[in-house]
C-alpha cells in the first residue's frame, strides 16, 4: 500500500477519514466523539455512495458494537 504512504494523500483530509472509520472499532471514546463533531464539518463532501457504503455502514457497525 505505498500509495496510503504518500505525503500527499496523508494530506487529504477525506482519505484519513475513511482510513479512522476504517479502525473507528478500535478508537477509544473520546477519539470518536472528536472524529463525529468534526466530520459533521466535511460529511457532505463525500460521495453519496461513499457516504452508503463506508461512512454510513462504518457507524452503523460502531453502534451496534457498543
């Protein structure tokens, strides 16, 4: 994965969301209520389909975890 290692895509700010909800399991509670408020600031930037697919099939896991 030597493109996850770019500086430039470690930039993007919509990429390192995906890659936090990605390991969001394995955050502690305070680093996802952190994530949530921010990503109330980008969400609509994404994709519908990547909002289907990832974001919202990552915090649908995530409660349903707790």
């Amino acid at each position: 994965m030597q493109l996850l290692g770019c500086l430039a895509v470690q930039g993007d700010v919509m990429l390192r969301a995906l890659r936090f909800m990605d390991s969001m399991i394995q955050r502690d509670t305070m680093q996802k209520a952190a994530f949530l408020n921010d990503l109330t600031t980008f969400w609509h930037k994404f994709d519908d389909r990547v909002l289907r697919l990832q974001v919202l099939f990552a915090n649908a896991a995530h409660v349903s975890a707790v």
